[in-house]
C-alpha cells in the first residue's frame, strides 16, 4: 500500500497555526485592563545626593559652605534618617603632569608646585530643617547626603559673612557658563573641574568668545577619582568682549565651575540652563542700567534674539523695531537699555537655541545672573548674612500668568519665620517684584537660608537672590547676585506599560 503523501503546505501551515495558538493563548491571558494600561507616573523620594564645590578663588580667604535639608512630609515618613557629611577633594598633583594640567595648558599656579592640601576629617551634619555652616576643606569639597538629608538638600560655597557666592552643582556631562570677556574686565579666569565619582573622568572643553571658537583646551582633561582639575583659560581670551565656556564629558561626569576676577574682586559665573529658543534671567538689580548681556548660540545659524525684560511696572521691549543680532558659534555682547531704578527679569525669544547670562554692576567685577529654569516645589539659598549693614532681597519674575510662592527664613537653630508675617507674595503676570528678608531676630548673627515655595495653581515662577551694602536697601550697591535652584524632595518616575517589546528579536 503506497505511503500517503503530506500536502506540499501542510508544515508551513502548521506552524502558522502553532503560533496563531499561542498568540491567542498570550492574549486571553494577559493581566485585566486596569493592570494592561499604562501606568501613571508616580514619585520616589530622593534618597542620595552628591554636590561639588570648588577650591577657594584666587586671592580669596577660606570659605565656607553652607547647607541645609528641608525634607517632604509626604516622602520622609519611609526614607530613613541619614546624613550630610562634607569632605575634602584633592588638586591633581603638579608633579604628575610637569606643571601643566592634563590637557596640556599651563594651569593657575604657573608651574608652581601647588600648597599642599591639609588633611581634615569628613564631617557629619544630621540634623535637617536647620543651616549648618562649616568650614570648608582645603581645596575643593564634596557633599554627600543620604536619607532624609538628602530630600530638599543645597549647598554653597559661602564667604565670611555667610553669604553664598555660588551652588555646590550637581556632577554632570554637559554644562554651560557666560560672562564677560578678558578686555571687559576680567583679567583673569579660572576653570574647576571636580570629579567626585570612583573613575575617572574626561572632559573636553569648548570656549567661545565674540570672535568665535577659541583654541588652546583642544585635548580632553582627564580627571583622576576624588580630585579636581585646575585651568587658567585667560590667556585662550585676551581682547574678548564676551565669553562661553562649555563642559562636555566622554567618560564619566564632572562638576564645573568658572570664576572671573578683575579690578577689586571677582565673582562666580553660576551655570546656565541647556540652549533653548526660550529663556528667562531674574536678578537684574536696580543698578541694572549699566548691564550687559551675554547671548551665546552654540549652532552653525544666526540668531534674531527678541528681549523683553519684566519690570515692578510691566512689561518693556529692550530693543524695539528689530532684535538683536547675534553670530553663530560666538558669544555676542549686548548693552541694555536703561531699565531706571528699578528690579527686572528678562526673557530672551530667539529663532535658534541659544544659552545667555547678564553681567549686573556691583562690587568688583559685579555679579552674574544666568537663564535658569522656574522654581518647582522649592526653592532654596541656604547662605544668608545676617549681619547689620547689609540687606538680602529675592526678586521675582512671573513672565506669564500671576505667581503666589510662600517665603519662609530658617534660622541656624531651625526657627522658621515668615517676611513681616506675610503668609504668601503674589507677583503680577509680565511683572517683577522685589521683596525685601528680614534677618531672623535674635543676636545670632549665623547664617540663614531662605525658602521660596509655589503655591498651587502659581503660574512658572524665577528667582535669584540679591544681596546689597550700605543704605538704601536694594538700591544699594550689589554685593552678590544668586540665581535660586530648586531642591527637590523627590523625583517623578517616568510611567510604565505592559510591552512584549522587550522579548522582540
């Protein structure tokens, strides 16, 4: 009896049919609808936080850093207790690259051996809700929060009054800093680079002026694990009116940060926000008649840069009739108009992503504000002076819809009091406004942190803090100017969906 013989599509249709099984199997039993969907996003307390501080500037006394943790009633109830504790980070040793730094440019000690830095013990804080302010390490420091101490967790670099000069940042791969130029008053300009991981990093370092792209940082700069790095970029700049400095990691992150000095002092440039089509810069003070402004496109097109700055009064043009031209791959200085005596945020409208910071007359080479972005859950500046003969402000800028924030002011002793017993502050859409912070009452003369916290349904809110000498309140002469960041209590987790992507070839 002859064999039966299987029909020619007999295998391929049974596989077909194997797998349309299995599929109908996977779907009948996939979870129910409410499992299926996608999940919402949901919030994890922070619980681990890192923050870098550079080296005492040039000509400086020793600093001191200021700190404080605020955590989130909603969060800290499961996080556990932890602690703060501040260390010291090391120079890259001269005798290991000849004097020179790791790229190959003569670093700030011009060859010279640098002093050697003393060895201090970590130190602890535990405590939240109050400032601690300790001295600062010899060289450059780092921060290392864990636990409920590192929710709503800043640190700053701080001089002897108590004063914050500049943020403990964040370790990163991509930062930006603008300023003005070497022929515009500083004559000198010193680059940090801290890394606090456990490999080591490498950065290359870009810098524009208003000539365009300026080399002399053309290698990358390596940085050994628990120390920091050193360049004196000045002699890359002379005749520069303006100047952007970009930090990029290809292995691992780094903390930057950039300080220019000139005739009677210096000051920190503090970090801009990423390029973008849309910024905004808080902190022109009412000396801000003589500022400038700093506008820096990273790409190959021209910028057309539209300003308009935010005043008690409403909103004003800074160039009317046309924007303001700005060349690709430079940095391109601006003169403002006179805005009067008066406080002022801008917002900067441009055709192309471009970074920008602003230059505010004061003492020294004056102080510097940057694009930021708007104060979420809270702001803080941990670093106040209390002493007599100065006054501290916030000047804040709503560039859309009205702003109501609480302003809190937390004493070293975690006294929490309001401004003149004020509950909330609104700030008018279009508008800036400034608002003028008692010292907390009492003889302490320490340090105190203040806390600038959105109320709900507040329209997008920016800060930056305003610290004046002698009368006159705000309208005295500018001692420091500090963009205010946010400290976050937690994090949003970004939403989850059932996917059989993941098992795809």
């Amino acid at each position: 009896m002859p064999r039966p013989v299987m029909p020619r599509f007999a295998l391929p249709g049974a596989v077909l049919l194997a797998l349309a099984v299995l599929f109908v199997i996977a779907w009948a039993t996939q979870p129910g609808p409410t499992r299926a969907a996608v999940q919402p996003s949901q919030s994890a307390a922070v619980t681990s936080m890192t923050r870098s501080c550079p080296p005492a500037a040039p000509g400086s006394a020793a600093p001191q850093i200021s700190m404080i943790a605020l955590p989130g009633a909603a969060t800290s109830a499961a996080t556990t207790p932890g602690a703060a504790t501040l260390r010291a980070v090391l120079a890259v040793p001269p005798a290991s690259t000849g004097g020179k730094s790791s790229s190959g440019a003569q670093n700030s000690s011009g060859g010279k051996p640098a002093a050697k830095t003393k060895a201090i013990r970590p130190v602890t804080v535990t405590a939240s809700g109050t400032v601690a302010t300790l001295a600062a390490p010899g060289g450059g420091a780092a921060v290392v929060a864990t636990g409920r101490m590192a929710e709503g967790f800043e640190a700053e670099q701080t001089d002897a009054s108590g004063t914050g000069l500049v943020s403990c940042t964040h370790p990163g791969s991509d930062m930006w800093f603008v300023g003005t130029g070497q022929a515009t008053g500083a004559s000198e300009i010193v680059l940090y680079l801290t890394n606090t991981g456990n490999i080591a990093a490498s950065a290359d370092v870009t810098i524009l002026t208003d000539t365009g792209q300026q080399n002399g940082l053309d290698n990358a700069i390596t940085v050994a694990p628990n120390q920091y790095v050193t360049e004196n970029i000045t002699p890359y700049v002379h005749g520069s009116q303006a100047l952007a400095v970009r930090v990029q990691t290809n292995t691992g992150q780094v903390a930057a940060s950039v300080w220019e000095g000139g005739s009677g002092g210096g000051a920190w440039l503090p970090q801009a926000t990423a390029p973008a089509t849309s910024l905004v810069i808080p902190g022109l003070t009412v000396a801000s008649s003589a500022a400038r402004l700093f506008v820096v496109v990273p790409g190959s097109t021209d910028a057309q840069v539209k300003v308009t700055a935010y005043t008690p009064a409403g909103t004003a043009s800074q160039f009317p009739g046309a924007p303001v031209d700005a060349s690709a791959d430079a940095a391109t200085p601006v003169n403002l108009t006179s805005l009067g005596a008066t406080a002022a945020g801008l917002k900067l409208t441009s055709n192309v992503p471009i970074v920008a910071g602003v230059l505010v007359p004061g003492a020294g080479i004056g102080s510097f504000t940057t694009a930021v972005p708007p104060v979420t859950e809270q702001g803080v500046v941990a670093g106040n002076p209390a002493a007599s003969g100065v006054t501290v402000g916030l000047l804040l800028t709503a560039p859309g819809t009205a702003a109501r924030v609480s302003i809190s002011v937390i004493s070293a002793d975690g006294s929490v009091t309001t401004p003149a017993g004020d509950q909330s502050v609104t700030v008018t859409g279009g508008h800036t406004r400034a608002v003028t912070i008692p010292r907390p009452s009492g003889s302490s003369r320490k340090p105190f942190a203040i806390v600038i916290t959105p109320q709900p349904g507040s329209g997008p809110l920016y800060a930056a803090r305003a610290v004046t000498a002698g009368s006159g309140g705000l309208s005295a002469p500018l001692s420091a100017l500090l963009p205010v960041p946010s400290s976050m209590t937690s994090i949003t987790l970004p939403p989850a969906r059932n996917s059989y992507t993941a098992v795809l070839p």
